[in-house]
C-alpha cells in the first residue's frame, strides 16, 4: 500500500497549467511543482508567466513558461510540442485560463459573447484535444483537470455568457471523460465559487458599476450566502487540482469537485 507521501508524489509527471501566471493559476502550478512535477506555464502574459517560473525555481522545483492564447489550437499543438521538447512527456493538463467580464444579458454583444465563449469552452476543448492526442499516441494515459465554476451550476446575475460556458465546461467534462476512459486518461472538472484574485477584484469593480452597489455591500452580500462566512483563497483551489491530479484520484473521471465555501447550499 502506498503511504500518503508516496500518493501525492508527483516526481517525473510533467504537466500543463494554462494562464498559470496569476491567481488561481499560479497557486495550481506552484502546488504542482511542490508535489514534484515539471510545470509548463501557459499565459498570454508571459511576463506574468515567467514570474511564475521564477518563484517555483526558487522553492526547488522545475518550470518553464510560454506564451499562448488559451482559445488557439495552433497554440494548444505548440504548447504540446514545447512541454515534450522540455520535459520529455505530458502526464497532467490543467485547462485553467479563462474571464469573467460582466455584462446585463441584454447589452452582451456577439463579439463579447464569442470572446467568453472562445477561451471558456473552445479553448478548453482544443488544449484538451490537443494533450489527449499525445497521450494517446505514448499509450501512457494521462489527467485533464478542467476548471468549472459553480455559475455553471446557478446563474448569479450579470454573466449570462460565462454561465454558458462554464456549463459547457461542465458537460464536456463528462463527454470526454466518458470516451477517453479506454485510453486511461482521466477527466475531472473543479468548479470553484467566489475566490480571492486580482480578477475578482476587477470583477469586483465591474459589478459595481453595473449594480451601483459598493464593494464593501457586495462583499457582506457574498459572505452571507456562504455558510463559511468568507470567499476563498487560490490555494484552496489548488489544493484540490493536486489531488485529483494525485494518484489519490486513479479512480475518478467525470467528477466536478465543488469548491464554494458551501455556497450552493444556500
């Protein structure tokens, strides 16, 4: 039997956290590294990527960064190609990179909704596509992590086009869980609810702006519909992107793990 050390290791795995340059991102890609694993960080920013880079360098680990557009597949096939030029092989994606802009249903252009839609879902299909294939090709299996949300489940108000994409993502969890299992490549989806980032914040703004509420109500607000009475923090995320990249979930696929304070229950 396995000790809980032995179950977490990650040494020799190599993985992909896209816009692993920030936020929830980062916390995933620097965890990742902890537990052993060879990070390639893909972001549009990659300076925010390389920074990322450097602070898992400094704890011990190994990472390297790339620029990418998370909703390009000419982008998924070269961060494929880059990550087993560096580390020799692909065991773990994280489908990470996504936004959240805010906007009524009634005043969401097409060009809004295509851009959510685009990197949200598109962009996760293709990059999982994109791994999928090579793992495939080695026959060695391999773990697609994609992140959900909890607004794919209940609509909050305000993000019409990333409810449906986050659903989308929900769904597309399932379907290629369900045909890839033959291939021992497993699909599970996190979907976390109110965190603590930079975006948030932004988010933060942008609702204010649109309900003329201030910060501070919104926050009460949000805290009073968490039964853990505060919104999370990145690495709480991570923690369980780790696991379910662990070999603690050798049994799991089409799960979408559910990371809101309680949220959902209220």
């Amino acid at each position: 039997m396995a000790t809980i050390s032995e179950l977490f290791d990650l040494s020799g795995k190599s993985t992909i956290v896209t816009g692993g340059g920030t936020g929830i991102g980062q916390a995933i890609s620097m965890r990742l590294a902890e537990a052993g694993a060879s990070v390639m960080i893909t972001d549009i920013n990659l300076e925010a990527g390389n920074q990322t880079v450097e602070m898992i360098k400094a704890d011990g680990g190994k990472a390297q960064a790339i620029q990418a557009d998370a909703s390009s597949s000419s982008d998924a096939k070269k961060t494929a190609q880059a990550t087993i030029d560096a580390f020799g092989r692909i065991d773990i994606l994280v489908n990470n990179a996504g936004i959240y802009p805010v906007s009524p249903v009634m005043e969401i252009s097409e060009a809004l909704w295509d851009r959510v839609l685009d990197l949200n879902l598109k962009g996760t299909f293709l990059y999982a596509q994109s791994i999928a294939e090579v793992m495939i090709k080695t026959g060695q299996g391999g773990k697609i992590i994609n992140m959900a949300s909890v607004d794919g489940m209940r609509p909050t108000g305000l993000v019409a086009h990333y409810n449906a994409s986050k659903g989308g993502v929900i769904m597309l969890t399932k379907a290629m869980a369900l045909e890839l299992a033959p291939h021992r490549i497993l699909v599970n989806a996190v979907a976390p609810g109110g965190i603590i980032t930079t975006g948030t914040a932004q988010t933060g703004v942008e609702m204010q702006q649109a309900t003329g509420k201030s910060l501070e109500q919104m926050a009460e607000d949000i805290s009073k519909r968490m039964p853990l009475g505060r919104m999370g923090e990145p690495d709480e995320v991570a923690r369980v992107v780790l696991f379910l990249a662990s070999r603690c979930a050798d049994y799991m696929t089409g799960e979408i793990v559910v990371v809101d304070g309680g949220y959902l229950l209220s």
